[in-house]
C-alpha cells in the first residue's frame, strides 16, 4: 500500500508541476512575442545596421537562433506525443553545439575588442591613452607609391609652388609615433675612443710570441707540449687549411706569386735575425705605463711612404 501511495504521490507532483510549468510559458509567451516583433522592427529599419559588425558575433547570432529553433522543434515533437529518435533535428543539435564551443576562446580573444565598441557605441567618445590607438594603420600606406609616382612626374610644378609641393609629398605618408627616444652611440668622447685603442692593444700584447714564451715557461707542461715553431706561429690559418687539404687528399694546389714571396720572406736570414733581436711591444699591459697606442694616421703616412718607393722604383725600370 504504502508504494502505490508514494507512486501515485509522484505521479500528482508531476501533473501539478506540468500545470504550473504550462501556466508560466502561457503568461510569457506574449511578453516573447512583443519582444520578437520589436527587435525585427528595429533590424529591419535604417537606424541600426549590422552590415559593420564583428563578423564571429554575426555567426554566433546565426548558431544561437538556428538552436533554439531545432529545440523549439524536439520540444514540440515531445509534447505532442511523437517520437524523437533518428530525429534530424538531434545532429543539428549536436553540430551546433559543437560550432558554440569552439567560437568561445575566440570570442574571449576579442573580449578587449568589443568591450571597447561597447564603450564606444554607448559613451561616443573615444579613449585617448588607448594603447591600440598608436599601432600602425595599413590604410595610411596605401597612397605611399601613388604620392611617389605623382611626385616624379610633377617635379617641375613642385620646384615652382614649393610649399603646395610638399603638402603632396606629406600626404598619405606613414609618421610612426615617437613613443621612446633612442640613445646614438657613434659620438664617443677622446677618452672613450683612447680606451679602445688601449683595450686592442693590450689584447695584441697578449697574443704576442714574447708572452706565449713567458707563459710555457711558468706554465708546468712539458716543453714538446708548450714550444712552438715561428715559422707556424706566422703562417695564417689559410695556409694551414691549404696544407691539411693537400695531405688529407694528396694533390698539390697551385701557389699565387704573393704567396711564394711570404714563404720566402719568412725564410730568409734577416727575417730570422729580426724574430731573434725583435720584442715586440707589451708596454700597455703594465697600468703604470702612459704609453698610447699608435694611431692610424701614422700607419696610413707609412703606407703612403712605401706606395710612392714602389711608383718611383716602376719608374726607373720602364727609364
């Protein structure tokens, strides 16, 4: 007894709540209908046109309204008795479910957006510390070509109405803001540029033969390990690849004049004699020294000096 009472309890909360849910869609379907009618109204006239709009809002209107219908549908369908299986209206659903869930990070993107074309829309006024208001404008680029093309086939009216002339040329040209001053680094003082030189020679110094021959003599490895030949200290890394070339594939490239005569050079008694009295220079690693580094003008001078022996020496042969 007590589970027919509770059955037919359910039964009696379902009808009342049926009623109740009937009365309410009754009461609010006149409320929808006015609504309706106005918002087509209002579409419908000139005053508000969407033609301008966002185009992902337009989409989601479109998916929004077309759910409702097919809800509207299986609601119907389910009211007045009919069965909704392998209903078309069901995968309608279903797909434009889907279309709504994946529209919303992209509409959560473009939230800043249309925020501020709410913002706009309601207030008419628009923000001038907007930071989007000082990005490029691609629309101002489109007379950049045409104002130059018109400027070199009226040059001669420009140079007679100068102030018109430039009003042409001004027209139409991209002016990025100036948000940030940049700091020019070529105008160096004396004592920047002094530091520089110091700072070169000292790192010539360092690679210097004397100092090498300083170090494998403080240094604890072995003597076969730490002597180095001057004559491949010398050769350049050119050389060196030459050499490994010819080696590694056994043939034998052939030799440009000027690279026979710096072998030869390199081999002579005198040179011999200079690299066992020369020492060269590592007066700036000590920083009690006030010795300065050679300037470039006295290198040029002495290039100059050679460069006329060499004309002067041509001379005489051809005399």
């Amino acid at each position: 007894m007590d589970e027919i009472e509770a059955n037919e309890y359910t039964e009696c909360d379902v009808q009342n709540e049926m009623m109740n849910l009937i009365v309410t869609i009754d009461s609010t379907v006149p409320q929808i209908k006015d609504s309706l009618s106005n918002l087509r109204n209002m579409i419908s006239s000139s005053k508000s046109s969407t033609q301008k709009g966002l185009s992902i809002l337009d989409v989601k209107n479109n998916m929004m309204l077309m759910y409702l219908s097919n809800l509207m549908h299986i609601i119907l369908k389910k009211c007045s008795g009919n069965s909704i299986q392998e209903d078309q209206s069901i995968e309608r659903l279903v797909e434009i479910r889907t279309v709504l869930e994946r529209i919303r990070p992209i509409e959560h993107k473009l939230k800043y957006q249309i925020d501020k074309l709410i913002k706009t829309a309601t207030t008419g006024t628009i923000d001038e510390n907007d930071p989007s208001r000082f990005k490029a404008n691609p629309a101002d680029m489109e007379g950049v070509d045409d104002s130059a093309e018109s400027g070199e086939d009226d040059g001669d009216e420009d140079v007679n109405d100068g102030s018109r002339g430039a009003g042409k040329r001004k027209s139409g040209i991209y002016v990025p803001p100036k948000l940030a001053a940049m700091h020019y680094d070529e105008d160096d003082s004396k004592a920047a540029k002094q530091e520089k030189l110091l700072e070169r020679a000292r790192k010539h110094a360092l690679n210097s033969s004397i100092v090498q021959e300083m170090r494998e003599e403080i240094l604890d490895a072995p003597k076969e390990v730490g002597q180095a030949n001057t004559f491949k200290i010398k050769q350049s890394a050119r050389q060196r690849e030459r050499e490994e070339y010819e080696e590694s594939y056994f043939t034998r490239l052939p030799t440009k004049r000027v690279e026979k005569h710096r072998s030869k050079a390199l081999m002579t008694e005198g040179n011999l004699g200079t690299e066992l009295t020369h020492f060269e220079d590592i007066s700036v690693l000590d920083p009690n020294s006030e010795r300065k580094p050679a300037s470039a003008k006295k290198r040029k001078l002495k290039r100059k000096s050679t460069s006329k022996k060499g004309f002067k020496s041509k001379k005489r042969k051809f005399h």
